[in-house]
C-alpha cells in the first residue's frame, strides 16, 4: 500500500491498469493505479462492508432524494457499488486524493453509471445531506484528522439515515466507536456487523 493515497497530488507516474472485481454480485473490470489506496484489490475490509450493507436493512429517509455519500472513496469501490445497487440515487464519492478522483470518474464511465458525482471535500454543496454515508476511512492519517473528517461529515445525516464505518479492530473500531457516541450526542452508535477482524460501525440519527 502507498502510505501516501491521502495525498492530494500522489508523485510518480499516473499509470491506470485494470484489475476484476465483485460488485453487486456481478464481476467487473474497473482501473485503478499506484497513489491510491489499494491498488492492486478490492482490501478486505472494503469487501467486509458491502457484503454487510448487503444484507442490511438501511434507514433511509426519502429515499429518492437523498443522496449517498462515500467519504474517502479511492478508485471508487463503495461508491460505484452504491450507484449500481440504487441508479435512481445520486451517490457522492469524496476524496481529496486527485488520482482517486479521476479513477473513480474512469470507473463510473467503464460501469455506465451517470449517478456518480465526484469531488473533493471543499467541492460538496454546504447544503447537502444524506441518506446514508457508507466509508472505509483513512485510519492512518491519525486520530486528530480522522476525527475532524467526522465532524465534518456524520452532522450532515438526514433525520433517520445511518453512516457505516468499516474499521479494523487492531487499528481502533472500539475506541472510534466509543468516540463517536461520546462526541454525537444525536447518533445511537452500535456494531452492525463483525468479520475476520473488521468492525462495521453503525451512526444513526435519531428521528
């Protein structure tokens, strides 16, 4: 893994190839490239939280007006997922990593998908909230800025929706959990799933 995908210009050469993978049941070719998180395969623990979501039964308010968001989207596995399973939906795929950004708009064109919008941070409309926020956030870029791109984001839930957060356990889902219940009064926090080491951690606003 690059330890630099949170970079927002990564250095060497911007060299797009193509790997499969499974997205709503169905294999598929997408690119990425080096400078951007997982490179070579679908990580584990991105592949742990759309099988969770897949069983899931979401809270979703209004459904069809309400966008997605996926923060810290990467060549855009969680977001391309989202946009394939709810076509009607826009979906929005944040990250600051401008590498990630162009392969997640190469990957939408591959998929067909017009329901994908792509962004950075600074770049979302300040008015938007969600019907959901489905991530594997970038644990390593330390506790001090993972905790800042909560709070920036987890206040934009729409009454009823729910975030899903994949973190593994040897890097802090139990103490994110206890954080994000201590720091959001407003969201009931719980574990919605559990596997080979990978926590899901459920965000919901409460009605």
């Amino acid at each position: 893994m690059n330890q630099h995908y949170f970079s927002e210009s990564p250095a060497g050469d911007f060299t797009p190839r193509e790997i499969e993978i499974e997205l709503q049941g169905v294999t598929r070719r997408v690119r990425t490239a080096g400078g951007v998180f997982s490179p070579e395969h679908l990580d584990q623990g991105t592949a742990i939280l759309l099988t969770a979501l897949g069983g899931l039964s979401a809270l979703v308010p209004d459904p069809a007006s309400r966008p997605i968001l996926d923060i810290g989207s990467g060549w855009g596995p969680i977001a391309l997922d989202a946009a394939l399973a709810h076509p009607e939906r826009e979906v929005w795929a944040v990250d600051v990593n401008e590498r990630s950004r162009e392969l997640t708009r190469q990957n939408a064109e591959l998929l067909g998908l017009t329901n994908v919008h792509i962004a950075s941070p600074d770049e979302v409309p300040a008015d938007l909230v969600f019907a959901e926020i489905r991530s594997n956030p970038p644990i390593r870029v330390g506790k001090e800025v993972l905790h800042g791109i909560l709070e920036t984001w987890l206040p934009r839930l729409a009454p009823g929706a729910s975030a899903y957060l994949v973190v593994a356990k040897h890097l802090g889902a139990d103490s994110l959990q206890r954080w994000i219940g201590d720091t959001f009064p407003d969201l009931a926090v719980d574990r919605a799933a559990r596997k080979k080491g990978f926590h899901v951690i459920r965000a919901s606003r409460r009605d």
